[in-house]
C-alpha cells in the first residue's frame, strides 16, 4: 500500500503555514519497517513521536485482562498512531506493529507541543480523536453487559415507548353514531373502547364499555339505545399522551387515574390507543406494578417497602438497558412517585391532627440530583418550600402549617430511606422556605457574594424542580435565578474557580489518586470527583445561556444546538458522563448485595482492566471539559 500523498495534504496538517510545513520536514524523519515489526507494546515508554504511515498497513493491538493480544483497529496510508503520550502525557493504551513492510514518517513530540501553542487546531484534531476512545469502551462495555441470554429473559422493558406497544389504527366513531351501532361495533371487533374524532380525525371523546353500562344500560330504556350518540355517552376531552412517552409513565399515570384506556395523540391527531392489557403483556410480576404502587399507598410504611425495592427495579434495568442515564431518569421517576406520596400523606396526617392549612399558593421542591433526574439508589434529601408572595400578616399561620409539616415530611423521607442531608438542605431548615421575594433575596445574595458555603448552596439550588404544589411558582423562581446571573456576569467565573479547587483524581503518570482520610481511605468518589465536574460545567454554560433544560444530556443537547458545543464534542461527554453512571450504578448495587448503604466511593481495585480503562478515560474527558470551561469563563470577563 503507497500514498502518493504527504503528510500535509490530511487533517490537521493541512492547514498549516507554508513555512511551518518546511520545518516538520525538516525536524522530522522516515523509517522503514519490516513486516511483523512491534513498533511499540501498550507497556512501552512513549519514543517522543507521531507516527504518520506514508505506506504500508499497522495493526493497533491491545492487551486483554486475561493477556490475550487483539487487533483492535488497522492503520493505513494517510492515518496517524502513537498520539495518546503527546496530548495527554500518559501511556500508550495500545500497540503498534506493521502488517506489512511499512514506511512511517516520526514528527517529534517537542515539535508538535509547540506548534500546538500556535495552531490549536492540531491538539483539537488529536484530542477528538482521544475523545472517540471512552464511546467505543462505553458501548463495548454495556454491549457485553447486555448479551447474557438468560438475563435478557428475565429482563422487563422499561425502555419501551407507547408507539412500540399501541394498538393502531384506531377504531373511531363519529359524535353523531348512535349507541346500538358503537355496541354492535365494539362486538363485532372485539375492542373495548372507540375513539370520538371529528372528520379530521381530531379525538373529542373517548366511548367505553364502561360508558355503556352506565350511561346506557344502567338506565334500562329502549329510547336510551335508540336514540342516544357517542356526543351523548362519551368522556370528552379524555386524557391522552404522545407516541414517544414510556410505557412506564403511561402505566403510572394510568394506575394513578384509574384509567384503562390511554389515547395516543401526536400534534393533535390520533395514531394509537393503549389499554391496561397492552400493559400487562409487557409486565413481569413485580417491578412493573412497583411504578404505580407509590401512588397508592396507604401509609409510610408502604412507602417504605416500595423504596427497599428499588434495588430490583435497577437490577433489571441495567440488564436491558440501552442508556443507563435512560435508566437513572426512571429511577427518580420512581423516587418523585415515592416522595410526592409521602407530601400528601403528611399532609392528610396534618389537617386530620387538626392544623389548618393557609389558603396560599405553594410549592414543594426538590433540588441537586433529584431535581436533574438523576437520582440513583441512594439519594440523600434536597428540597425546601416556596411560597407565593402573601402578606405580612399571614406569616404566623404560615408558619404555624409549614413549619411542623415540613418537621414530618423530612423524618418521615428518612424514615423510608432518604437520608437527612448533611448539609441541611431540607425544608426542615428556613433558610430552605420562603416566600418569593424571600427568595430572590437568598439567591440574590448568593450571587452576589458568591463565598464557598454559598456556592455549594447554589450548585445545589439551581437545579430546582417542583414535586408537589403550584409548579407555576417554579417559573416565576426560575427567571429570577436568570435575572440575577444576569445582573452579575462574574459569578459563573467565581463559581467555577471555587468548584475547579477539585481535579480529577489521575496523576501525571496516569494512575488513580484515592483518598487518604480513614473513613474513604484507597477510595475513589465517582460522584465528587467525577460525574459532578461534568454536571457542574454544563449547569455554568445552562445557566449563561438562560436556558431551562432538566438533564445534564438535555442541556448538552441544547447547548450543541446554540453551537457552544459541537456534535463530537457532545457525544464524547455524554459517554463520560454515562460511563460513570454506569460505574456508579454497578458499585451501589454491589454494595447493597453485601449489607451496606449505597454509596459513590469506589476502591478502583476492584474493578476489572476494562473498567478500569472505561474510567480513566471518563475522567480524562472531565479534565478535558474543566479546561474548555476555564476557558471560556475566563474570556468573558477578561483573565
């Protein structure tokens, strides 16, 4: 195989200067290999080259946990290898050797770190290439993961959205059809429900069997069943949701609302409808009916019990799984079922203890990572109460309410197996209730004198969510937060240096740095010194940009879509912040099984090699993306 092409005619070489082409030429040289010659192992010291192949074919080669030799990738005319040591200044994580006789021109590395200073485009191009490695380790790593047979058998899916399960098309009637012809309809085809639609097929009811027992039947008159319509006998304006919901949530807000048909609607017309038994075929015995379940508690215990099984619904989950960020959303999906439910039954044990609720508009929010749905199996309690703005006076029965209900909410989330935060950020707390205008207060004097308990309140804070109440509120708290970030364009660079004080626990040579202190000795935190960076730098971008966007992957999906990021970049944290979801999902339940509390430290020798390559690469990414925040921060106000 022969290029007849030079080095500066590809990517990113090919933008450079004339003279700067003249000195790589001159700095640099060929050599020729043998075929079958290792040009260096994964266990090598980097030689201090980039090797651009202007002939012959390299096979790239790396080592398993069990010592066996791969070829992972082929290299030919036009392509480069050995850059991991010169960009990142760790080792080689593969091999080379020739497949062929071979011709390699060697540019050393003190060249390529200088001309990097001046043309950035080169580090980026390498750099992106670095970043492709996490992807290809995250999907190798779930992909074997998720190929147990026998566990795929066991496995529900979770993941199924309601255009994969409805019944289409639709049987409709029109407003007009009479009751004797939607029964005669519904008998001939063996359905349960016919969809009221107008000649667009625009839905304006919903008939039932249920309808016709006892809107028609009860009443035992012929004239009813001559003469009565579907106008007549339907629910109008019946609930509905959109073909790309989960089955999930339809089934919870279906047991939630005593429903047994659910229309599915995209822009207003009717593609589908889902029934109760659509549901059940896809249920397995427990974990299905532990979504809706929450709803229908009857008391704390309950709730206690529903939150003890949460560790089953993941076990499943994470088999199946295509996403476990996917999988993290439906975990707090089922904590927010869990922790609204404990809200309305302290708030049935307060008004049936005789207190008396203030006629006020309110809300119960839930902040951190309950409030980003990302909430894994052990989640402490973040959450306070927002108040509308009343007056003065009402202050004292206000507080004679919220201030012994948000005591027993709290004890009682404990009680079931939310921790007490040890921050005491908890409605428990007041500096955790307020009015609005209290409010903005408190997060205006967070921003404005942005010291490190006030950061870490804010970090906290800004990634509020309503569970229970007045969600409108939540906007009304949420422009605030805009408006005041705003008004001081220097607290996002005062928060990222006061959160950047953290790195990423790899040193210069590329190995873990655990902690030292008793309590987490030899330990990593995949949460402190990991997910967070990535959760922490895109909520800074989030909130400059005034966007409200829930997830860490929605923002990113926003922020690539306002070009701040672009698509590859997007795609490389996204992995990162998978891959320590993944880790983090894997070690809690491994904690669980073993009769401790889940848990975010992780003793890194635990994990397998392939693990252990997942997370070193994921950190790297969170390095990388700490820099490109600095960055930009930093640019914007002057430094």
């Amino acid at each position: 195989m022969t290029s007849s092409k030079r080095i500066f005619d590809y990517e990113p070489f090919n933008q450079l200067p004339k003279e700067v082409v003249v000195e790589i030429e001159s700095a640099s040289k060929f050599v020729e290999y043998p075929a079958d010659t290792i040009i260096f192992t994964q266990k090598d010291e980097p030689t201090g080259y980039l090797y651009y192949i202007q002939q012959g074919q390299i096979e790239i080669i790396a080592e398993t946990s069990s010592g066996v030799e791969m070829i992972v990738d082929y290299r030919k005319p036009g392509g480069f290898f050995g850059w991991t040591p010169i960009f990142t200044k760790e080792g080689y994580t593969a091999g080379a050797r020739t497949a062929e006789p071979s011709t390699c021109l060697l540019i050393p590395e003190e060249l390529l770190t200088k001309l990097s200073l001046n043309y950035p485009t080169i580090s980026k191009y390498f750099n992106k290439a670095i970043y492709s490695q996490i992807r290809k380790l995250y999907k190798d790593m779930v992909g074997r993961n998720s190929m147990d047979p026998i566990a795929q058998t066991e496995a529900y899916p979770f993941q199924k959205q309601l255009h994969e399960i409805m019944s289409k098309p639709v049987e409709t009637c029109s407003p007009d059809t009479t009751v004797r012809d939607i029964a005669f309809k519904m008998s001939e085809l063996g359905i349960s429900a016919l969809v009221v639609a107008d000649d667009k097929n625009k839905m304006l009811g919903i008939v039932t069997e249920r309808d016709l027992v006892r809107k028609v039947l009860a009443k035992d008159t012929i004239d009813c069943l001559k003469h009565s319509t579907a106008a007549d006998i339907m629910t109008p304006k019946p609930f509905f949701m959109a073909p790309d919901t989960y089955m999930f949530e339809a089934a919870t807000f279906m047991v939630t609302h005593s429903l047994r048909h659910l229309p599915i609607l995209d822009g207003g017309t009717i593609v589908g409808i889902v029934s109760q038994q659509d549901l059940m075929k896809f249920r397995s015995q427990k974990s299905m009916m532990l979504v809706g379940s929450a709803h229908e508690a009857n008391g704390i215990e309950d709730l206690k019990n529903i939150r003890s099984e949460i560790t089953n619904v993941a076990r499943v989950l994470i088999i199946e799984n295509r996403s476990h960020v996917e999988t993290m959303e439906i975990l707090s999906y089922i904590h927010h079922s869990i922790i609204k439910r404990c809200f309305e039954l302290e708030m049935e044990s307060m008004i049936a203890d005789g207190f008396v609720q203030p006629y006020i508009r309110f809300c119960f929010l839930i902040m951190g990572s309950g409030g980003r749905k990302e909430m894994l199996l052990g989640p402490d309690q973040d959450n306070g109460f927002l108040y509308e703005d009343f007056p003065d006076e009402l202050v004292e029965s206000v507080d004679a309410f919220f201030v012994p209900f948000a005591d027993r909410l709290v004890k009682s989330l404990d009680h079931i197996g939310y921790p007490l935060c040890k921050g005491n950020v908890m409605a428990s707390n007041p500096l955790w209730r307020g009015r609005l205008a209290e409010w903005k207060e408190r997060v205006s004097s967070w921003i404005r004198v942005p010291e490190p308990q006030k950061v870490r309140y804010s970090s906290i804070f800004f990634d509020f969510m309503p569970i229970a109440g007045e969600s409108h509120l939540c906007d009304s708290l949420r422009e605030i937060v805009h408006q005041q970030i705003n008004a001081n364009p220097l607290f996002l660079f005062q928060m990222m240096e006061l959160d950047f004080k953290h790195k990423v626990p790899l040193n210069l040579l590329g190995r873990f740095i655990t902690h030292s202190e008793k309590e987490h000795k030899g330990k990593i935190s995949l949460k402190e010194n990991g997910s967070i960076f990535v959760v922490d730098c895109i909520r800074m971008f989030t909130l400059q940009q005034g966007f409200h966007a829930i997830t860490t992957l929605d923002r990113l999906d926003k922020l690539q879509e306002l070009k701040l990021f672009n698509k590859a970049t997007v795609e490389h944290i996204k992995a990162a912040f998978e891959s320590f979801t993944y880790l983090r999902l894997q070690n809690e339940i491994k904690l669980i099984d073993q009769g401790e509390f889940p848990s975010h430290f992780l003793d890194p020798k635990e994990l397998t090699d392939e693990e252990t390559d997942l997370l070193k690469e994921a950190f790297k990414v969170a390095n990388k993306l700490q820099d490109s925040t600095r960055r930009h921060f930093s640019k914007i106000v002057g430094r």
